[in-house]
C-alpha cells in the first residue's frame, strides 16, 4: 500500500469514526477500500450490499460471492483482503491512535483471506476459525478454512502461530511455510512450504495489496 493511500483511507476513516451520533463512532471500525462483485455486510436484521467506502462496524458478518472480493482497512491500519466465497465475522476492533493500542479479533468461518496486521500491539490480534487461533507477532499471512473447517495459514513475513482449540501450537517463522489445523482435536502439523493445492487456493489474495483513493471517500455514512 503506498503512504499517499494509506494516509487517504485514515482521514476517511477518522471522519467515519466521528461522524454520526457517538454510539455510531463506537460501532464503526473500517471502511472497505476495495469491492468486486458481490460482497455484502450483515449486522443483526440489517443486511446491505458493500460497495467501495462503505464503513464496517463491530459485530458485522461480511460475506463474499462467488466472483466477490474485498478489502477491509481497519482504523489501526490492519490490511484485510477476501477472496471469493468467504465468510468472515468482525468481532471485536478497538483501537487508541494515542497509545497506538487496542485489540483486535475475528472470525473466519469459511473462505480465504490475506491478514496484513496494523498499529495494535501483536499479542492482541487473533484470528477464530472453527477448528483453530491464530495468533499475530507483526505478520502478513494468508489463512484458508474450508468447508469442514480445516485452517491452514501460510506465512508471508513476520512470525504467525497457529493452535487448535486444546491451545496446541505450531509457531511458523520462515515465510512460505505452511501449516495446518485438520480438526479441533488435530495438533497443527510441522511448518512446512506450501502445497501446490493450497498456493492455488491462495490465488485470490495472492497477489500486491492495492487500494481504491479517490473512490474511497464516497462513504455511505
């Protein structure tokens, strides 16, 4: 992402936030940068279709259609970007600009993404899935949950770790390497390079992050 579109989508985010009544502020933590196809947001009996610069709140359930792709920037800067046929619930975003801390957690039912972790402090960011957490030191890494829910996450730079649900753990060091979560009983298998299954499966959120500029700034707010 370049400083000038970094810079541009947090002063759409920052006026996101502070716009509207403050319970409003409260629920709102991203914006999305860049929508194709058909990608929607769900939060409790609201259900809307997301286009470009719509803001995403807490709690919201963002899912992704066939040919449908996103990407999400958080107000701490975290990058995410979904591939097609993904399902993601945003939990839990709170970030302070002043102390450059917060926390941060999500859950990934079924899909593919790319997680580029942002200005929060590494130990408070975790990704769910139904089978494993994955847990953030400073990180870009790409995770897929299939259909049973099998996590595999494969690291891009900085350390990931990922466990099962009995907090059994693999920690993944060297970028390409890969490990997976088969069960929530299963032990993470030993980091290994990537298959030529899962890199395939990958190729969605594989390629440069990129962001929308002017475009962003038409929030629907």
């Amino acid at each position: 992402i370049s400083g000038r579109n970094v810079s541009c989508i947090l002063a759409v985010l920052i006026t996101l936030l502070i716009a509207g009544t403050p319970a409003d502020a409260q629920q709102r933590i991203g914006a999305t940068a860049v929508v194709a196809n058909s990608v929607t947001g769900t939060l409790g009996s609201e259900f809307r279709r997301l286009v470009v610069g719509s803001p995403v709140s807490k709690d919201e359930v963002i899912e992704t259609g066939p040919k449908g792709s996103s990407q999400i920037i958080f107000a701490d800067e975290t990058v995410l970007t979904v591939a097609p046929l993904s399902k993601i619930v945003l939990d839990e975003v709170v970030f302070d600009p002043a102390a450059q801390d917060g926390e941060f957690v999500i859950s990934v039912a079924v899909g593919a993404m790319r997680f580029i972790s942002g200005s929060i402090v590494a130990k408070k960011y975790r990704v769910n899935t139904p089978t494993g957490i994955v847990g953030i030191r400073g990180t870009i890494f790409d995770l897929l949950v299939d259909q049973s829910g099998a996590t595999t996450v494969v690291l891009r730079a900085g350390v990931v770790t990922i466990s099962n649900l009995a907090n059994v753990s693999q920690v993944i060091s060297q970028p390409g390497q890969a490990s997976t979560v088969t069960s929530s009983g299963a032990a993470p298998t030993p980091p290994t390079p990537a298959s030529a299954s899962v890199t395939q499966k990958l190729k969605a959120v594989a390629g440069p992050t990129t962001t929308a500029s002017s475009s962003a700034l038409k929030l629907d707010i």
